[in-house]
C-alpha cells in the first residue's frame, strides 16, 4: 500500500485529526457521511473537529519568530554537539 492509498475508515478519520492533519480528516469524514448518511457518528465527530479548527487562533508573527528562534538554536547546539563541542542550554 502507498501512502496515497490510505483506507477511508472513521478509525483512520480520528487518527488524522488526533495527529492534527485536520483538513485531511474532515475530507475524510464527509466522504464517510456521503456512504453512509445513516450514521449519526460521523456526523457528530465531523461537528466536533470543525468546532476545534474554529476555535483554533492563529498563530502571530511573534509565535512564529520565537519559534523559528528555538529551532535554530537547537539546531546550532545539535551541529556543535556534533563537532565536539558541548551543548549549551
């Protein structure tokens, strides 16, 4: 199987929204809903991931730079680990 060929399941749908990959799910979800319109379920779950991605804030350019801050300082201390000098914290 390639990872295109993911299987159209409500327990796969979850598992992409636990792992934040939203978009995917709720695709995933009214795909579901479209086979079977009978099932309250997935109704519900879709409900519910669309209420998280629009109660979810952005984040700000702040966020943003302060995280790209943390990730190249870690990524200099990993290279200087590396090279034989000691990790700073």
């Amino acid at each position: 199987m390639t990872p295109k060929e993911v299987p159209c399941t409500a327990a796969m749908a979850h598992l992409l929204a636990e792992q934040g990959y939203w978009r995917k799910a709720a695709a995933m979800y009214r795909a579901l809903i479209a086979q079977h319109p009978e099932r309250g379920d997935l109704r519900s779950a879709l409900q519910h991931l669309e209420q998280r991605q629009a109660e979810r804030q952005a984040p700000t350019r702040r966020d943003v730079a302060l995280l790209l801050r943390e990730w190249s300082d870690e990524l200099r201390a990993n290279n200087k680990q590396r090279s034989g000098g000691k990790k700073t914290c």
